[in-house]
C-alpha cells in the first residue's frame, strides 16, 4: 500500500476542503484532475461531484505546495489523486485507482492512518497500533501475524512512514474565487507598432466564456529585414496583466522573434504557444510550459502567419492559425492582436 499511497509533508489547513468545493460530510475525501473535461473531481467513496478548478490551480501553485506536488502533475493528468483525512488533516498522494480502492474500503483507510502515525518510536505506541491493526482486519490470520511482529520493528516501521513536517497550507483561494464569480471584465489592448497605413494596429475581442482564456499575439516581424538579408533575432515585449482566469498565451511571427514576456502579480499564464517560420525564443519567465512550432526549428509550425484579424480564413494548403490553436486547446479565442511590425503589446 505504502507503494501506491504516500502521505505528504503537508497538513491541511481546515477550510481546505470547503475551498476546493466538497460539501459533504465523509472523513476522507480525494480530487484529480479530469483532463477530458478540465474539470476537478472530488470524491468521497459514495459521491463524486465536481470541484472549484481555480481554487485547485491556487493550491497547486502555493509555496509550500508546488515544491511537493509539482512532480504529480496534478493540474493536468488523471494518473494521481490527492487524498485528505478530514480528522488528523494529513494528506496523502496516489495512484488514482489505489485510492478509489480505499475511500470504497473504510477499513483499509484506519489501516493507512495507523501506519502513519505522527509518535515515533515509543513502545506504548507500538502497541495501540497493533490493537487497531489486528482489530481493522478482524480476521484470526491476520491477528497472529500482527503478534509475530517484533514491538522493535513496528516501532520503526511506523517511525519510517510517519514523518512530517506539519507545514500548514493556509488557503488563499477566497480572493482567486471572488475573481472567479465576479462579473468578467471587458479586454483592453496596449500595443506599439511600425507607423505607416498598411502596419496599422489590428484586434478583436472573443469569447470570455469558460474556465480559462486563450489569447493570441501576432506579428510578422519586429524590424525591418536587414540589408545584408541576414535574419537578426529582434525583440517583442509581452505583458500580461489580465487576471480573470488561466491565460494560454500565442505568439505567432514569421521573422526570427525573441518573446520577452512579463507577467504582472495575479496573472496566471498556463502555457505559451509559439507558432513560427523562423525560429522563435521565449524569455523573461521560467517555469510556465513553452511549445514551439516553427518550420525552422522543430519542422512544423501549426498556421498560417496573419498579422490582420480579417486575415484569419483559411486556404488550401494553410489552416487557420486561430482554428488550430482552438482546436489543440480545447477552448474559444479570447483576443487577437497583430500587426506586421510590433514592438510590444498589452494583455489587459
């Protein structure tokens, strides 16, 4: 068991439950995450109901969280559940199906907090933990065989499967939640772009709808080609200010680009998306996920290069690069802007 369920260096805070949505009443209750729908379940062994997914996305993301949960991939693959003892608050992780199995079986879930008991090595301890062992399985087998077990070697085993740190995860989801329900505020753009009648700024404001928001900026090129036809890599400033929801942001040129994105405090940026002929870099963040498509680079890129938002149809032999980017994202345009040679630009 201890292969497949672990318990965390972490101790919940107690509204951590009521935070991510759960209403009900059981003393053990776990979440995942439902790829297939981008929904966050939760459930206790008799309901599994839907959770709060920007309460999750803040308590993955909290410092003392992300360091020990990063590894699961809890945001975005169903493999991993987490698991929370509402009564000692204790949180463990686990195969999905092992957990499933045990929130099914109450029994196996006294066994699971027996074997991580927070005493360390005290004979007393030792003790109890065989009478509720053998009172758990309430089989004569199973009850020999706890007396077989040497009070020494119990003593250690639960030493070596009950440590903690008791670090508290105080929850800052109410001011995510209050942006989440508040009404959606409308988009602004800030851009900078070449001065002339066919460079001339272009935008377009989508669906706002749904959990997160896609938006998309696009260029042709930063400056002027050089004269000697070499293809000096230029730079774009990207600021992202918007913080209603997670932000999947796309960067599309067909010159060699350098992104420099800023991410101001309260944006969340889920992924970046970078679709080039040439190659294409990112700078300025770490730790936000960056797929490049450039023919260049990687041999495909995933649309045509528009810089017009009455550019976007697609042709024979190019899809549309907003078609593609909904599709691979399973979400609706939020925004456009573009131009053919930009410097920088606003995501408000």
């Amino acid at each position: 068991m201890s292969n497949l369920v672990q318990r965390l260096n972490i101790t919940a805070h107690p509204q951590l439950e009521k935070s991510l949505g759960y209403r009900g009443d059981s003393p053990w209750v776990a979440w995942r995450w439902e790829p297939e729908i981008e929904q966050l379940i939760c459930s206790d062994g008799k309901t599994v109901e839907t959770g709060n997914n920007m309460a999750w996305l803040v308590f993955l993301q909290h410092d003392l969280v992300q360091p020990v949960l990063q590894e699961y991939n809890l945001g975005e693959g169903d493999r991993h559940s987490l698991l929370l003892d509402r009564k000692t608050r204790n949180l463990y992780i686990g195969e999905g199906t092992a957990i499933q199995s045990l929130l099914e079986q109450p029994e196996s879930l006294c066994l699971l907090t027996c074997l991580n008991g927070n005493t360390k090595g005290d004979r007393n301890f030792a003790e109890t933990w065989q009478k509720k062992l053998a009172k758990t399985t309430k089989t004569n087998a199973f009850r020999h065989l706890t007396n077989l077990i040497p009070l020494s070697i119990a003593a250690t085993l639960i030493s070596a499967l009950g440590v903690g740190t008791g670090l508290w995860v105080v929850p800052a989801v109410q001011q995510k939640l209050a942006q989440k329900t508040a009404p959606i505020s409308p988009m602004s753009f800030e851009a900078s772009c070449y001065i002339g009648q066919s460079y001339k700024f272009s935008s377009h404001v989508g669906s706002l709808n749904g959990n997160k928001e896609l938006h998309l900026i696009a260029v042709y090129e930063a400056t002027s080609p050089q004269e000697n036809g070499n293809r000096a890599k230029s730079a774009i400033e990207v600021k992202v200010e918007r913080q209603n929801k997670p932000i999947i942001l796309a960067l599309s040129a067909y010159e060699p680009i350098n992104w420099n994105v800023t991410v101001e405090p309260g944006a969340v940026i889920e992924k970046i998306l970078v679709n080039g002929y040439h190659n294409q870099t990112i700078s300025g963040v770490t730790g936000i996920p960056v797929e490049e498509h450039s023919y260049e680079e990687t041999g495909d890129y995933l649309g045509n290069f528009i810089y017009k938002w009455d550019a976007t149809t697609e042709s024979t032999n190019t899809p549309s690069l907003v078609t593609k980017l909904e599709q691979i994202n399973h979400t609706k345009l939020s925004s456009f802007q573009g131009c053919y040679r930009g410097t920088s630009f606003t995501i408000k």
